[in-house]
C-alpha cells in the first residue's frame, strides 16, 4: 500500500492523533505498542515509559470496587477478543504514585494485519472526587454540585426533573433553569436511548446506585451530546427512594473518536471526502499528491485536476506567494502553520482561502503535510463589511449618537462633534439632553419615547443647542437595537443639521407664495387670500371687491427703455398701490403690468370704486428711475363677491372682461363687470381658439389687390392682404381678428406664414411665366419688437430664390414712432438685407418728418380717409398735395389707398402720385384671379 494512500486504517488513526481523549494501541499480550499525545499527558511521561507496560504496570492491586487489577483486566481484555466493546472505569497511578481515574473502552482491531486493542479512556478523576464527596451527606452533596464543572440532575421517581445545575444547562443549551424544571428526562433523550433509561432505572432504584450507562442527549439547539451517568439515590425518613443525584460525564469527543475508529475505512474515506473543507497533502517540493473531492466546492477543480500540480506557483495569486511559501517553510520547520490566501478558481477568479497545515513527512503512513484548506470568502467580505461600515460611522456626514439602554452616551462619530461642538471625551457618559435648546417641552420628548417603545424607532425634527450656545435645527432618526429577547440594549441616533435647509424652506415658501420682484403676494397666496375673505363675507352678509388693474404706458417704457427700468417702475407702482389701500385689503401681482386689489368688508360697490379711484390716482405722479420720468396710468376692471362670481377664478375673470372694457373705452378709467361684457369675452376667446386651430388647419389665405403704376396704368406690385375662411363663419374680415392676434401673441405666427406663403406665390407665379415686380406684406408692430424678423424675412427669401428688394413691409406710424431697441434693429436690419419698406396709412398717426428722415423708408402710403373726398373737399386734396411734395423732397415714392374713381386718379396723378391702389383696378383677388389679371395689358390706359 502506497504511504499516501489515505484508504489503510492505521494512516487513518494518524489524523486522530489531535484527539482529545488517551489512545493506547497494545498488543495481544497487553503490552503499549503507540500511544498518542494526550495519553502522555495524562500519564505524565515519555512515550519510552508507556511503550512495552501492561496496564497492570499503571495499577494498584486493587481496584475501588474492590476487584484484583490482574483479574479485571483478563475479564475485560477477553470480553474485548470476543469482539465486544467493553467500557470500564479504572484506578491507574502515576510513576510518583499519584492516583487518577479513567472511563474508558476497549475492542480488538486489526492494524497492518496484526491484531492488537485499542484503549481510549478519559480522566473522570475529579468526578470521582465529587462522588467521594457526595457520599457524606445528602446536603452537602447537593450544595457542592450546584456549583460543580461536571453536569449535575435530579430527578423523581417518575423520571422528572427536580433539579439541574449551570454546567447541565450549558450542556444541553438551556438559558432558563425554572422552564426545565418538572420536564420529563425522556425530552432530552435520544429516541435510541429510552430502551437504555427504562433497564437501568428500575436497578437505579433498587439498589440506590448507578455507574456508567451511556446514553444520547438532545439538546435545545439539536445539538447530541453522548453522557455516561453516575448516581446515587436520596431516601425519605422511612428509607423509600425519594430523588436522585447524578452526575454525567460528556464523552461525546471519545464517542466521536470511537465510532470513527469503529467505522469501515470506505465510510473514513467519505468523511474526509465529503468534508466542507478540502483536505490537501503535499510533498516537501508542494507538489499536491491528495486532494479530497470536497476541494471541487471550495474552487472548483476536481481532484484528478489537481494532483501532481504544483500548487504555489500555479493556483495562487502573485501577490500572495511569498507569503504562501515562507508558511510552507514554517510548516517544515517547526511542524505546523497556516496562512490566508487568494487562490484560482476554475472559473478564472480568485478566492479567498485559508490553510493550516501540520507536517507528516516522517509519519511513514502519509509522508506528506496535510493541509486543510477553507473557503473564507464570505468571512473576507463580512470582514469588509465590519470595515466598511466602522468606516461609514467614521466618515459619515450625519451625526451619529450610540447610547446605553438608559441614555448614556457611549460613542459619537467625527460629524457629531463638526455639527455640536463636542468633542468625544466631552458627552461619554453623558446623556443627549446636554443639546437640548429648551424650545420643545415635554410633551414632544414623551411622544417621541413613546413612539420608541412602541416601534423601536422615531424620525422628527428637534432643535438643539450646539456648544457654543447656538441654536440649530436637527433631523433626527433614533432606533432602539434590542436582544434576542426583545430587551433594548442600545440606541443608535443619526441626525443632520438642516438649519440651512430649514432657512432654504422659510425662503422658498415666500417665493412660492409672494412675487420676486415687488415682494407682493402672487397668485397662489391671492387665492388663499379671496378665499378667507369669501369666508368672512359669508359670515358677514358684506361683500368683497376683486379690482383687476393693468398698467397702460407700461409695455413702451419695458420694450423700449429695457426691462430693469420697467421693473423699477412696476416696484413703485407696488408701493403706490398698497399705500392707496387699506390694512386689510390685499394688493397681489398676477404677472406682467397685471395687479389685483382685493377690497374686504364693504357694503356696496361705490366703496369699492372709491379705492379703485384711489388707486388709480395714486399712479398719476411720475416715476422717478435714475434721474428720468416715466408716466403711466392704469386700467381697472371690478368684480364683486358674490354678485359677479362665487370662486376666486370667475371673479378675477370677470374683473379681467371689465379691465379690458375700460382699456376699450379710453383707459385710465374704471368699470364694472356686467353680463354682457362675459358675452364679448367669451367670444374673444373663441377667435384665439379659432385662430391657433386656423394654423394648425391651414384656413387662412392670402388675397392680391395691384400697384399700379400713376401713369402707365401697369401692374407694378401687389400688396399682399391676409384672409381668414372660417368653416363655420365663413370669410373673416382681418378687422375682426388682427387686434386680436396682436393681443394673444398669435400674430407673430400668423405674419410669418402671410410672409412666406407671399413669396411662395410670387416664386410660382414667376415659375409660370407671369412674374410680379415686387409684393407688399403688412408686419405687426408686435414683429418687429421681438428678436429673429429679419432672420426669418431672410430665410424666407432664400428659400424661394427671391432679391429682397422685391419685398415690401408696410409698418404703420406707430411701428416708426417705437423708440425701443428691438424695433430700430429690426427695421435696420431689413434695410440692410435689401427689403424696401413702406410707411403705411401715412397722416393718421404722429410721425414727424424728423422720423422719416432717420429711417430708412422708401414709400409713404396715403390714407384712403384723406382720397375718399379729395375731390370734393379742398382741405384734403391740399393734404395729399403736400404729401406727396414733401415725400418727393425726401426722395420717397407715394402710394394712394383707396382709389376708386377715375377722378380721383387724375388728380393723384396729376399731382405726381407714384402708385395707385383701389377697387378702380381691382379689389383684392385670390391668387389663381390675381395671376389672370397679371397676364392682361395695363388696368387703366395711360
């Protein structure tokens, strides 16, 4: 048989050799032939003074029982030969006489084909101390065992327990004695054991004594223990059997090393190849020779993958291996040794091993070091964990607080002292009410203990004091880290100091409910505010005033000054306004040069108007911003509560419809809601709805009335004339919606497509043979006060391939007389393309020459009012006379609007006019009319 084979039993025996209990292998005559290290320990000498002695060499002559040594020891070595395992308890002494006990067992075995015994006992000396003892008195007894470091019972006559001491509750893992006491025996015996209890309590009973019986413990945790039991029975004062006493010997190891020297050497094989750790032997190279099947769980090779590989240079990570062969040399060296490790795994990763190994070379039966290896990669990383989270408490952010059951403090973490002031040596011991600030009494500190103890947990803010005496916002968690059983052992609290964050709140609940600019109340707060004055006025049986005031003048000094000037004029006007009311009323901005005047508590509407009036007089006198005067007026619209309107909404909508009367009406005036206005509203809305639908449905159109020229009558232009085909109203005049557009912002979308749609037609007409000089489009002043105009005409052009001198803009007077930056950028910049641009309905605004001279205008279109009644009235002939002179003088071309008799062409004609336009060529037509007439001769004979 090979030396490392592991399938002989006697290579087997060496791995025992660590046991706990003495192992003597004698021969047939009795004589020691090995003997392990614990058998010399027990003796007390060299191995050379065991080897060649019988036991009777160890012996009295006789033993407590009174038997010969020489006689029982040839009854037990027989019993033995028969095959039996015979258990004995025996008096040895050692070479200086000093007696000592054993409890052991002896059975013959076949050893490298020699027959021989195998002796395994244990020491019972100080056991047989106590029972010494215990046979003086039955109190005495009783109290040392109490007491005692070997397993104590009593129990009745019935098998139940009367009593039990510490070491027996350790031994069966009971923590509470008084839930054992009156338990059956039978509840912690092993099933196999109750035959054993029911033969020998009866002769217990009768004779008053027992000794040796083996019997299978089961304890709380399932864990089974092997015990023998030794005895003695306690009588009543008639002399009948009462209790017992006795006390159990755990022989579990020697049990243990008993049935694996008992089992087969197939079932010895499987034990240590089904070990959860892997056992390894190597030669003195480190070459592997043996590795148990269990090493496949550990990384995942079999053995066969294994064997003959040498395993420090091929299995383990480089950075390890110095440190793996110096303990291989101290394995040599001095005969044991482990290490930790990362070792390959077949999957290609790397695990973390441990192996302690003991070295065998000399052993002729293994010739090796055996190594036992374990997979401690879950250990690896709880350690990690450990670290990580010592590293978290450390390092947190949050301050951290662990505190006893009774509030002591035991540890703070680095954030604790950062956030208080108090440093670590400063609170141990002491209780976390050294922070409180005093802010929060003692009902919040009951109803926070109170959560505690009935969750285990608490979340909430608190104020405390830091060191230095300031008062801080906290957010805190507290957790109660209880035991097994329920009990609080600890408390861990971590916190964060939110003052700032609380501060951050204070601000954002103001931004969110008053106006960042004037610090007025904004609409959310309004309506909380309209909706607690609902209230009162319920209660009351008043009425409440809502006056809607929009500022007239405003948008000219925004657009044209710049909006920090307007903001400082819309500051002043806050101020103003909230001077003109009183203390209860509410002043709010909704937005923009829009401000609502909420009037609690009045008893009719002429009370309301009174302050309306008020508020609108306080906005007379100019604003003064960096040295400069601005003027602006207001306009106001009155709802009242709950005449016109029972919800916050409906009465500032009503105020808005009665707002937009007095703007219609002149401005700077005041006006009442009525239920007509809501009609005119309504119907407003509907055209904003209906024109963004018109975009969206492609329902607006574009109508062409010529330019023709003064005296050849040919067409040199068109102007481009905006329609919108309503599905159900049909043709829309632009009259009705072009205001519109203007105020809801939608004219910026409608002139660009009016814009582009002109020179895509212009571009196929072209395309079909009959071109068109040029085509006049009409831009709202609103274009040109917002940024990408010129950008957008440019883009236009180029898409259709068109010179933009073939453009006209028209703008009116008001778009020329806007001083904003916007506006004079746009129109230079059209100028700057190529684009021509034309003054339309000159002579009805307030244009001065001065203004036609700084910009860059190439037309003046005179208004149709003043050729209506050229020819019968002199006043307006003499105005188109001077127009025209004066717009020569300038080097601009005219054109009339409105021509529609041929009088009136000569006369514009004969007073150098350059272009007429009017129903006398053509009203305007759609395109496909348009492009007919195009392809005529001259409209009107020269």
């Amino acid at each position: 048989m090979s030396p490392t084979s592991p399938t002989d039993e006697s290579y087997f025996r060496t791995l025992f050799e660590a046991c706990g209990e003495s192992f003597i292998v004698t021969s047939e005559q009795g004589r020691a032939i090995d003997c392990n290290e614990a058998a010399l320990s027990l003796f007390a000498c060299q191995r050379n003074d065991i080897l060649g002695t019988t036991p009777l060499d160890w012996s009295p002559v006789l033993q407590p029982n009174g038997r010969r040594s020489d006689e029982w020891a040839a009854e037990i070595f027989s019993g033995a030969a028969a095959g039996a395992t015979v258990r004995f308890e025996w008096e040895n002494r050692r070479r200086d006489g000093t007696p000592f006990f054993v409890n052991g067992t002896v059975r013959r075995a076949i050893i490298n084909e020699q027959a021989c015994y195998l002796v395994i006992s244990s020491d019972i000396t100080e056991r047989k101390r106590l029972e010494q003892q215990m046979a003086g008195s039955e109190e005495r007894f009783r109290a040392l065992f109490e007491q005692a470091p070997l397993p104590y019972q009593s129990l009745d006559m019935g098998a139940n327990i009367l009593q039990v001491n510490d070491a027996w509750l350790r031994l069966m893992g009971e923590t509470n004695r008084a839930k054992v006491i009156g338990r059956s025996i039978t509840d912690y015996l092993e099933e196999s054991s109750l035959p054993t209890l029911a033969e020998n309590f009866p002769r217990f009973v009768s004779t008053g004594q027992v000794e040796g019986p083996v019997f299978g413990l089961v304890s709380r945790d399932g864990a089974k223990r092997v015990v023998t039991v030794t005895g003695r029975i306690a009588r009543d004062t008639q002399g009948n059997p009462h209790h017992t006493h006795c006390i159990l010997t755990d022989i579990t190891e020697r049990q243990k090393a008993e049935d694996a020297i008992r089992a087969s050497e197939r079932r010895f094989s499987q034990l240590i190849q089904n070990s959860y750790d892997a056992v390894v032997i190597l030669d003195a190279e480190g070459v592997q020779r043996f590795v148990s099947s269990s090493a496949e769980r550990v990384h995942g090779y079999t053995p066969a993958e294994l064997v003959d590989i040498p395993v420090i240079e091929r299995m383990i990570h480089p950075e390890d291996q110095d440190r793996v062969q110096e303990a291989f040399r101290q394995i040599i060296e001095t005969g044991s040794g482990g290490v930790q490790y990362r070792h390959r795994n077949k999957a290609g990763g790397w695990v973390d091993l441990e192996a302690r190994g003991t070295n065998q070379l000399s052993n002729p039966d293994i010739r090796g070091v055996v190594v036992n290896v374990r997979d401690i990669t879950e250990h690896k990383l709880a350690e990690g964990r450990l670290r990580q989270a010592a590293s978290v408490f450390e390092h947190a952010n949050e301050g951290i607080v662990i505190t006893d059951a009774r509030g002591s403090i035991l540890d703070i973490n680095t954030a604790f002292t950062r956030i208080t002031g108090y440093a670590r040596d400063e609170v141990l011991g002491q209780n976390p009410r050294l922070l409180s600030s005093g802010r929060q009494g003692p009902e919040f500190y009951a109803a926070m203990w109170q959560a505690l103890k009935e969750s285990g947990r608490w979340t909430g803010e608190i104020w405390n004091r830091r060191k230095g005496g300031e008062v801080f916002t906290e957010l805190l968690t507290i957790s109660a880290v209880k035991d097994e059983n329920g009990v609080v052992q600890r408390y861990v609290a971590l916190f964060s100091d939110i003052t700032n964050i609380k501060d951050y709140q204070q601000q954002l609940e103001h931004i969110a409910h008053y106006d960042a600019l004037t610090n007025l109340p904004n609409r959310m707060l309004l309506a909380d505010r309209m909706r607690q004055a609902m209230v009162w006025v319920r209660r009351s049986g008043h009425r409440m005033g809502v006056i809607l005031l929009d500022l007239d003048g405003f948008k000219w000094i925004n657009d044209s000054i710049g909006h920090e000037t307007g903001d400082a004029v819309l500051i002043t006007v806050a101020r103003r306004l909230e001077g003109a009311l009183r203390a209860q009323d509410t002043v709010a901005r909704l937005g923009g040069d829009e401000f609502v005047l909420v009037v609690q508590d009045v008893t009719h509407g002429d009370e309301v108007l009174l302050i309306a009036e008020k508020a609108l007089d306080s906005l007379r006198a100019p604003i003064d911003v960096d040295g400069r005067h601005y003027h602006v007026s207001g306009s106001a619209g009155i709802a009242l509560y709950p005449d016109d309107g029972d919800d916050d909404q409906t009465l500032i909508r009503n105020a808005d419809v009665a707002m937009y009367q007095a703007k219609a009406a002149g401005k700077n005036r005041c006006q009442y809601f009525d239920a007509d206005m809501r009609t005119l509203a309504l119907r407003r809305m509907e055209t904003v709805s209906g024109l963004r639908q018109a975009l969206l449905d492609n329902e607006f159109t574009l109508h062409y009335q010529p330019l023709v020229e003064a005296v050849t009558g040919r067409i040199e232009g068109a102007e481009a004339l905006i329609r919108w085909q309503h599905p159900q109203f049909g043709m829309v005049p632009p009259a009705e919606f072009i205001p519109i557009a203007e105020e809801s912002g939608l004219i910026s979308a409608i002139g660009a497509w009016a814009l582009r749609e002109a020179l895509r037609q212009m571009r196929a007409w072209e395309d079909a043979g009959t071109p068109l000089s040029r085509v006049a489009v009409n831009v709202s002043g609103v274009q040109f006060r917002e940024a990408g105009l010129c950008d957008m005409v440019s883009n236009a052009l180029r898409e259709h391939g068109l010179a933009p001198d073939r453009l006209t803009v028209e703008i009116t007077e008001s778009v020329l007389m806007d001083e904003s930056l916007l506006t004079t950028a746009s129109i230079n910049g059209l100028k700057m393309l190529g684009a021509q641009l034309a003054l339309d309905d000159f002579g009805t605004g307030y244009s001065s020459l001065s203004a036609l001279k700084s910009f860059p205008v190439d037309y003046v279109k005179i208004d149709r009012s003043f050729v209506r009644d050229c020819i019968e009235d002199a006043v307006d002939a003499n105005l188109i006379t001077a127009i025209i002179q004066m717009a020569h003088v300038l080097n601009l071309k005219v054109v009339a609007e409105g021509v529609e008799t041929p009088e009136q062409a000569d006369l514009l004609r004969a007073h150098g006019c350059n272009q007429l336009q009017g129903y006398l060529f053509s009203k305007p037509l759609p395109a496909d009319a348009f492009a007919a007439l195009l392809a005529k001769a001259p409209v009107l004979p020269g």
